[in-house]
C-alpha cells in the first residue's frame, strides 16, 4: 500500500467503528431513561399526597373553629338564663309558697313561655329537697312536676357550690342534654333549685351537613355530642374500670355500654394526627385526619374528623401524571440532544482520521521530538487542569455547605419572618379601621410601626441573601463582631427553641481579622450549629461565643455544655466523611479547617474541664 493509499484506508476502517458507539449510546440512554422516568412517577406520589394533606388539615381547622364557636355560641346562649331566673320575685314566691296552686300555675306558665322563646329543651324549679314543683313541660305526659331530683349531679353540685353544668341523659325523657342549675338562697338558707336544660339536635344536625365527621368528649372522653348517633355515650380511647363503674353508678349516661370508638392511628400515613375509622353502615375503615380543640369555658374537647381517602388518591394520581408527562418532554429533548451529539462524533472522528493520517507523514521525522514535547505539555496542562478542578469542587463543596446550613436554619427563619408578617397584617387591618373612624394620629402611629416591622423582616432576608452568595475569595480586614452577629442571626431561632442561654465574650472595640466575611461566618454557622446538637435535650443548656483577641492572633472560641468529645471522635474530627451523625456526611469542619488554613489560621478542638466540648479558631489579626 503507497502512503498516498493510507489516508484513504483508515478513513474507510474508522466508519464502521462509529455504528457501535452510537448503538451503545442509545441503549445507556434508554436505560436511564426508563430507570429516571419509573423513579419521578414514583417519588411524585408522596409529593402529591402531602400537599392533598395539608390542604386537607388547613380546611379541617378553619372547620373546627367553625364547630367550636357553634357548641360555645349556644352554652353562652343560654347561662344567663338561670342566674336571671334565680332572681325572679315570682319563683321565690313559689318556694315560700309551694301548696299555692294559682301562683305554681302562673310559674308553669312562665317556664313554658321561656322555653319557647329561648329554645331551652326543659326549664323546672327544684324545691329544697329536690322535687320538682314547677316545670316548662308541665302540661306533656312526661311532665317533670312531683318528680324527685336530689340524686342528680346538677342539683347537688349547685347546693354545694352555687351553680353547676351537668351533661346527662335524661331520666324522663330519655333525651342527652346539659344541664344548667343555679342555688336559690332565702334568708333562712337554701329555697331550692332552678334548672335549664340545653338539648343539642339542631346543633347536631347542622354538623351532619359538614363534609368532616365531629363528635365533643368530657373530661373522660366519653363522647357527649355527635353528628353520628351511634357514637354518642362511646370513649375515645380505653375507659378505665374505675371510672366506667363510677358512671354507671352515676346513672349519668344511662346504661351505655361506654365501648371504646372504631378509631386508630394509621401507622401508613407519616403525618401524626392520621387516623383510620369506621363509620356507622360502612363496609372497611376509612382514613382520616383528626383535629382537636378544647371548648372554651368547659372540660370538653371538640374533636374533627377529616376524610382524607378519595382527595389523596386523586392527588397522588394527578401529580405523578404530570411528572411522567415532564419528565417524557426531557428525556425527548435529551434525546434530540444526543442524537445530534452522536453525528457531530461521527463527523468529527472521520476528519480527525483522515488529518491525522495526513500530519503522520509529517510527523515520521520529528516524533521523538514531538512526542517528549507533548508528554510535557499534557502533563503541564494535567496538572493546570487538575489543580483548578480541585479549585472549584473546594469552593462548590464549600457553597454546598453554606447552602445545607440555609436548609437547616430555613424553618427557624421563617418563624422569625412570621412572626412580623403576621404584625404588618394585624398593624395594617387597625390601621384601614383607623382611618375610617378618621383618626389619623393612630394610623400614622401603625404606619410606623409597619415600616420598623419590614426593616426587621428586611435585615433577615439581606443576610440569608448574603449568606448564599458564592465567596469572592477576596481576603481582607474583617470584623469579628459583625461575623458573630451574622452568624447569630442564622441559628438565633433555633436557640431560642431550645432554650439554649447563649453567652458573649467579645473585647471592646472593632477587632478585625485577615478573613472573608461571607465563609467566617460560614465557619461560625457550623460550630453553632454542632454546639446545638451537642446541648439538644440536655437540662440547662448553654453555648458561649469568645472572643480573645492578641497582638498577632485572634482566637474565637465556641464552646458548649454538651457531653463532650470521646476520643475515638477527637481523633477523626477533621477526616472526611467521618460522622457521628445518622444524617450528617462528615465534611462540615473538614471544609472550615479548609477555609481557616485559607485565611492563614486553624481550627482546633479540645474537652472543656466542665464537661462540655471547646472548638478554637486561630486568625492572624488585621494590622
């Protein structure tokens, strides 16, 4: 073969060569695919679903407020109503006058016309003894007139204590209701007893129109009101023997069996308040979210419970066929990508075989020469390469950190940022009344207090902002003090949360040191953040930050009262990936002993005589 043939020949041996590299290209691709596609459909699911739950819990408390304020509105409604009755002249004159029939007759009538406009289920008047001698239903064939009452709840606590509300079944009617009484007292002691009796059912049946399902327990959870019947006079939850003996006896419910309710924890649901539960006709249990809320003014417990089943599915479903249809339109454009990739690869290899098969013939005659120049200037460019990709994975690793720490303190932050967001909206609603009632000093006043509000909320957002900046690698004169402030307003919130009392030493005057501000406060961010695992759950916890400032060095030192550093730790702080943390990687004081050798300083740890651990950051001090 002639060297004029050899062009020609490797240009035709380097075609086929193509045909494989590009099928393989494919198959890697249609593996990845498939694989990426499966995992975003099935990772979408829990997205949808949490979001499908909390939509779920925000309408079910904005429910529960609703049926809270329905149950208070109706017991405020009516408690005014026996301590007006026990002052009535009239009801006194007919415990002084008890065989009086026109008067008790009148007193009958009076009742009755009250309880219609009142819409109080029964009102009735006790003697001293318990009997009742004047009654609302004084004309039904359950007419409590002549019946004996002293072994009620309500009467005796009213006797002993004044006034009383007591929720039971009804001895005549056989009806649940709470029971209102008020102590009658005349100059020689106890006249008797007014009672109003509140009964629940349009209240009750109101709640049957809510999509949630709602029941009320007492101070045994013992279920008093509900919008499903058969619940009614059930616990939640196991009764003890002791106290389902004593209600029996009491007669309070009746004869109620007292089981406990069809309802559990769904252990397959990772939100705390869901539950699974069977209704009354229904074949399986359903899920739910369940809510509750103490009834002002009383011992019960108003509890919610939220279906959740069908809203969820749909989510679920919903969210991971809009993932699949995303992730179909990027892995299609990734492979128009990769289809042009493989062409220009084709192309390219071609004309690089025929151009290299031309440069041979040149090159015969210096390739000693060429090939020692080229080893050297590969391995010089290796080198260059090397040392800025290490450059740049050290200062992503180290955004990277910054960026974990923003991720940790987030949750605390934007509790800080809510709490003067929520004050805005309250300062600002005053403010639109305010003005109507053309008062503008006190508007002016709230308008000020709005603007210090958002400087507030401006001053955190600026520095989370600044704290997530890529470094400038800029070294310079830095303050100690506002490198410290910085960091503290990143973990202040979650010292508070903890109670965690912090401690600072820093020395007058603006000490400064030879650092970069944004990656010293990097450093500090994670010594907090360490001291605070260290001290979390611990009694009396407490960090100190200090400041020791010499003539050529500074020292910072962050110490906590933790359980200290076991040896076997101490040695394998600044390893990487070493960790005693389930979820940490073990690079957060590798990466700030990197950024403190950077600024010419070091990192040092060390066991506190106290107990405790002591983490020392040496810096040379900015002349």
């Amino acid at each position: 073969m002639t060297t004029v043939d050899r062009p020609l020949a490797a240009a035709i041996l380097a075609r086929p060569a193509a045909a494989p590299h590009r099928w393989h290209s494919w198959a890697i691709f249609a593996v990845a695919g498939v694989a990426l596609f499966t995992a975003v459909v099935w990772l979408a699911g829990p997205v949808g679903r949490d979001r499908a739950l909390g939509e779920i819990a925000r309408s079910a408390e904005a429910a529960l407020g609703l049926h809270v304020a329905m149950l208070r509105s109706e017991l405020e409604k009516q408690r005014s109503l026996p301590f007006v009755l026990a002052q009535d002249p009239d009801v006194r004159a007919a415990l002084t006058a008890a065989n009086d029939r026109p008067r008790l007759d009148s007193i009958n009538a009076k009742f009755e016309a009250l309880s219609r406009g009142t819409r109080a289920a029964v009102i009735y008047l006790l003697d001293r003894g318990g009997t009742a001698i004047a009654a609302s239903n004084w004309r039904e064939p359950i007419s409590f007139v002549g019946q004996h009452y002293a072994f009620r709840g309500y009467y005796q606590r009213a006797v002993e204590t004044g006034e009383a509300e007591f929720f039971a079944m009804g001895t005549m009617s056989r009806k649940p209701g709470s029971y209102l009484s008020r102590r009658i007292d005349g100059p020689n002691g106890l006249l008797g007893v007014i009672v109003v009796k509140v009964e629940f059912d349009e209240m009750e049946e109101a709640w049957g129109h809510f999509a949630e399902t709602a029941f009320v327990t007492d101070e045994r959870n013992v279920v008093l009101l509900t919008d499903v019947p058969d619940w009614r006079f059930r616990s939640f939850g196991p009764l003890p023997e002791a106290d389902r003996a004593a209600v029996r006896e009491s007669l309070q419910y009746g004869g109620a069996p007292l089981d406990p309710l069809p309802i559990a924890p769904d252990a397959a649901s990772p939100r705390p308040e869901a539950v699974t539960a069977t209704l009354p006709g229904a074949r399986l249990a359903g899920r739910f979210l369940a809510l509750a809320a103490p009834v002002p003014t009383t011992g019960w417990t108003l509890h919610l419970l939220a279906p959740t089943s069908p809203s969820v599915g749909r989510a679920m479903t919903d969210t991971r066929l809009i993932a699949g249809l995303v992730t179909l339109l990027a892995l299609a454009a990734a492979a128009a990508l990769l289809y042009r990739r493989n062409r220009a690869l084709t192309n390219t290899a071609r004309q690089a075989a025929a151009q290299a098969e031309l440069e041979r013939r040149v090159a015969e005659r210096t390739r000693a020469l060429n090939d020692a120049n080229q080893r050297l200037t590969e391995e010089m460019e290796e080198r260059r390469r090397g040392e800025q990709r290490r450059q740049q994975l050290q200062e992503e690793l180290t955004q990277a950190n910054r960026l974990a720490i923003l991720g940790q303190v987030a949750a605390s932050v934007a509790h800080e940022i809510n709490q003067p967001v929520a004050a805005i909206r309250a300062y600002a609603d005053n403010a639109s009344v305010f003005l109507d009632r053309d008062k503008p000093a006190s508007v002016r006043e709230n308008l000020s207090t709005i603007a210090g509000l958002t400087d507030r909320v401006g001053t955190i957002t600026q520095h989370l902002r600044a704290f997530s900046r890529k470094a400038t690698g800029r070294v310079e004169a830095t303050s100690c003090a506002d490198a410290v402030e910085g960091a503290l307003i990143l973990t202040r919130p979650r010292i508070r949360r903890q109670s965690v009392r912090l401690v600072q030493d820093l020395p007058p005057g603006d000490v400064r040191v030879v650092a970069e501000r944004v990656r010293l406060e990097q450093i500090l961010v994670n010594l907090l953040q360490n001291a605070l695992d260290a001290v979390d759950g611990l009694p009396a916890p407490e960090i100190r930050i200090a400041v020791d400032a010499g003539d050529e060095e500074v020292k910072i030192a962050v110490s906590d009262t933790g359980k200290g550093l076991d040896p076997d730790a101490m040695k394998a702080l600044f390893i990487p990936f070493a960790t005693s943390k389930p979820a940490g990687l073990g690079l957060g004081l590798v990466i700030c002993q990197d950024i403190a050798r950077e600024f010419g300083g070091s990192i040092a740890a060390a066991n506190r005589d106290g107990g405790g651990a002591v983490f020392t950051v040496t810096l040379r001090r900015a002349q």
